[in-house]
C-alpha cells in the first residue's frame, strides 16, 4: 500500500514550492513542484539521489538540472534552430552558440502544478503550460509527467505533451545516481551530498551503439560499442582509474547511448552497488538514453532517457516532431532491488 503526503517545503520569489512523499515498503520517493523534480530517492535507509536540502538551492543550481525534469527538448540542438516543413525556428542558445536542455529558462526552472493521483492516490500528477513561443519553441503545449510508486520498489515515471502547432519534443528526468549511496546534506549547508566514488558501480547497458559526436554535437553516424569503452553489453565498472569514454576524452561519459530491441519487460540498464548491493534497473519505451557521469572516476551518474540529441537535424534519427492534434506519450520505470 502506497502512502502519499504533501507539504509545504518552501516559497520561491513568494510562490509555494510542494513537496510530495511516496512510500511503499522499503522505497520513498519526494517529489517537490519546482522541477517537477525528483528531490529524494531513499531505499533501504540509502540515498540513491543527489538531494539538496532547501527550495531555493534547486533554483539556484537549476542548470545543473537535479533532479527536474528537462524540456521542452533535451540534449542539445545545434545552432539554437530547427525546421518543420521548410519553415525555420529560433531558439535561445545557451550553450556554445547551441540550445540546451530547453535553454535558459527550461521546463526544469519552472514551478509546475500539482496534485495527488489515483482513488486511493498512489501517485503525483504535475502539470505546465508553456506558451507559444516559449524559449522560441512554436505551440502552446500542455505538459503532464506522473510519478507513481509500485510493488516491487519501482519509481514510474510517465509523461504527456500536446501542442497547438507542429513543434518538437525531447523529455526526460535528470536524476543523478548511485546505488551505493550519497550522504544527504544538513539543512543550511549549501553543497550537495558526498559522493561515493563511482568505481564502484558495475553497469549493464543493453546497447550495441551510441551516437557519434563531434565538439559535443551527433555526426548523425552510430559507433558500434564492441572493442571499445562504450561496451557495457556485459558488466563493467563504470568508471576506473584510466577508463577513458573516447580518444580524445577522459573526462567521463556524455554520450547516448542506442538500445538493441528487446521485450518490454527486459530493463535496457541495470547499475549494481558493489558497496551495498542495491541494484537499479531502468525500463523504457524511449530508443535511447544519454550516460552522463560527473568526471573520470566521478562519483554519480544521470542515465537520462529519452530521443537522441539535435534529431531535428537529422532525418536519420527517431523522429522527435509532435504535430498538432498529436499526444506525445512515454514512460521510464526505475526498480530498486
């Protein structure tokens, strides 16, 4: 039996910040409405998050994404424009010339409504609308993502879009793991947790390509994994002393990484806690998923689902265009085992 209670955890410039717990047995999960952000993942008395202590940290470190929930596309889209039908459109460029994560002011900045879902309620509904325009996206869009707590420790994560224009669409959550744990930071300090170190996480990744890159940016050409430090078709260890993601780069993962078909009840990553034993498996209905770890060895790690990066300028790739009229529609699903 899952069991739901709501607080009010802060105010930002003079607006209510919500806060949501979700419980089942050994799992909390909460939720806060700035972000429609996961704020804490807590299985079996571990950390599985990185968690800032007070509403106004998330705001200020908002680019850093902890947690929220990224659009209206994520990853990035090169030259800040894309095209639909021939017709241009310009976006804000907040990264290097290119747009990021939405731009400056993405779904993950903003104060979302919300409400408890389900009869008895098992789950949280948050709810945005962004304008026509918005960041020079074209549509009005209304926005849902709906986070539930399941038997069997399982954390679902199900998001909804429609627009009034032809627009394009990328979501995902932002999470940063580590199913060792992170020690929860104190009230009033302004640092996240201390970080384990990420050696210590074997990964499964059910993929037999990422995307290729070039200056942060898709090539629009897939690199098979096999031979290379992208293979985690077995497992591995994430990261070791001199692991290094690609020739020219050492610094850690930031690559999408490209699922190999398979059943919907099989997980496409599965990251084991050499430490504490936890495992976490991620399901999806997405093609792909960007690895994203905080430096080599690092010490946490985002596995972000979702469509591939700058797909706008790549026919080549799953389509990321939501015509009006049309519902976007997906779910990700993280076990704790």
């Amino acid at each position: 039996m899952v069991s739901v209670s709501r607080e009010i955890w802060g105010r930002i410039d003079g607006n209510d910040v919500a806060r949501y717990i979700l419980s089942e047995d050994e799992l909390s999960v909460s939720l806060i409405s700035f972000g429609a952000s996961v704020q804490r993942i807590v299985y079996r008395g571990l950390d599985m998050v990185i968690s800032l202590p007070e509403p106004e940290l998330y705001r200020k470190y908002a680019m850093a994404c902890f947690g929220a929930v990224v659009g209206r596309y994520a990853g990035r889209i090169a030259g800040g424009r894309f095209s639909i039908d021939g017709r241009e459109y310009r976006l804000t460029r907040n990264e290097k010339g290119n747009h990021l994560h939405g731009g400056k002011h993405g779904f993950g900045t903003r104060l979302w409504e919300s409400r408890t879902t389900g009869d008895p309620a098992d789950g949280v509904t948050f709810s945005l609308l962004s304008p026509d325009g918005d960041e020079g996206y074209p549509g009005e869009m209304n926005v849902s993502v709906t986070y539930r707590v399941t038997s069997g420790h399982c954390l679902g994560i199900s998001y909804e879009a429609f627009s009034s224009r032809d627009t394009v669409i990328n979501l995902t959550n932002h999470c940063y793991f580590n199913p060792n744990g992170v020690i929860p930071p104190s009230p009033g300090r302004q640092n996240a947790n201390s970080l384990p170190d990420n050696r210590d996480i074997e990964m499964t990744i059910l993929a037999d390509s990422v995307v290729e890159l070039s200056g942060g940016l898709p090539t629009g050409r897939l690199l098979p994994v096999e031979g290379t430090g992208f293979d985690f078709r077995s497992p591995r260890k994430l990261a070791r002393d001199r692991d290094i993601s690609s020739p020219e780069d050492d610094s850690g993962f930031d690559h999408t990484f490209v699922f190999l078909p398979h059943e919907p009840e099989q997980p496409v990553a599965v990251a084991a806690g050499l430490r504490s034993g936890v495992r976490i498996s991620c399901y999806t209905d997405q093609p792909g998923a960007q690895l994203f770890t905080l430096g080599n060895p690092g010490s946490v790690f985002a596995f972000e689902t979702q469509h591939f990066p700058d797909s706008p300028h790549h026919p080549e790739f799953p389509d990321t265009v939501l015509r009006a009229g049309d519902i976007f529609r997906s779910e990700t699903v993280y076990q704790f085992s």
